[in-house]
C-alpha cells in the first residue's frame, strides 16, 4: 500500500500547506495530487511543490482534457517534472463532465472515451520523443 496526501484548495487566495507536505514526504508517503476546480489548474501547484520538496511524486488527481490541447498538456508535465528532478510527475487525466465542458469550456461534449484515447496517444507520442507527433 502506498500513502497519499491530496490537497483541496480553492479560491481567491490560494494557500498550499508546503509544511504539511514536507511532512508527508519525511514520513516516506509516496505522492502528492492537487485537482482543477472552479478556477485552480493542478498543474501550477505542483510545480510549487516541486521547489519545496525533493522526492515525493507529484500527481494530477485530474487534469481535465477539455481544459487544455494533449500537446500542452504533456509539455506542462515534461517541464515540471524535468525542474523537480525527473522521475516525479503522475498524470491523471478525466474527462468531465457535458456541465463543465459545454459551460465552462464551450466545448461540445461529443464522444469522451475516444477523447480520452486520441489524447493519451498524442501525450506517449510526446512524452517518448521518438519523433515529430502530426
């Protein structure tokens, strides 16, 4: 079994609990997840984290496909984990839901399940760096 802390936060001041962190990390917890909310990324906390801490990992508990290209996506992941010392980064990946995509992000819903794969397939393609992804 491995332990987690997954943060909450919301709101006009946003106050990440890096004390509660390090703590969580001096005690060997495996990982650490933020989420998106009503205006919060995941991703940008946790490049945060990344300068206060040295080991624990560092998941997105999700990123919302709708809320950004796979291609920024993975480069955001690739930046963050590569300023934390590689080895670092989990991403999770949601797709939502019709409410928030449609209203929030003026996408059409459409068919996520194959959303989802499209994405996961240009984020591997990224993240191996093999070749140009088209």
């Amino acid at each position: 079994m491995k332990l987690a802390l997954m943060l909450g936060y919301s709101g006009g001041k946003l106050e990440l609990p890096i004390k509660q962190i390090q703590l969580a990390e001096e005690l060997g917890f495996h990982s650490v997840w933020t989420a998106e909310a009503y205006g919060s990324d995941a991703m940008t906390p946790l490049a945060y984290i990344a300068a206060h801490t040295e080991r624990i990992k560092l998941g997105t508990g999700i990123i919302q496909l709708a809320g950004r290209a796979p291609a920024m996506a993975a480069m955001q992941a690739q930046t963050i984990d590569a300023l934390a010392g590689g080895n670092r980064m989990i991403v999770g990946l949601g797709v939502s839901g019709p409410q928030i995509v449609e209203g929030w992000y003026g996408q059409p819903w459409g068919k996520p399940y194959w959303r989802l794969r499209d994405y996961i397939q240009i984020m591997k393609k990224i993240f191996a760096r093999d070749e140009p992804v088209v």
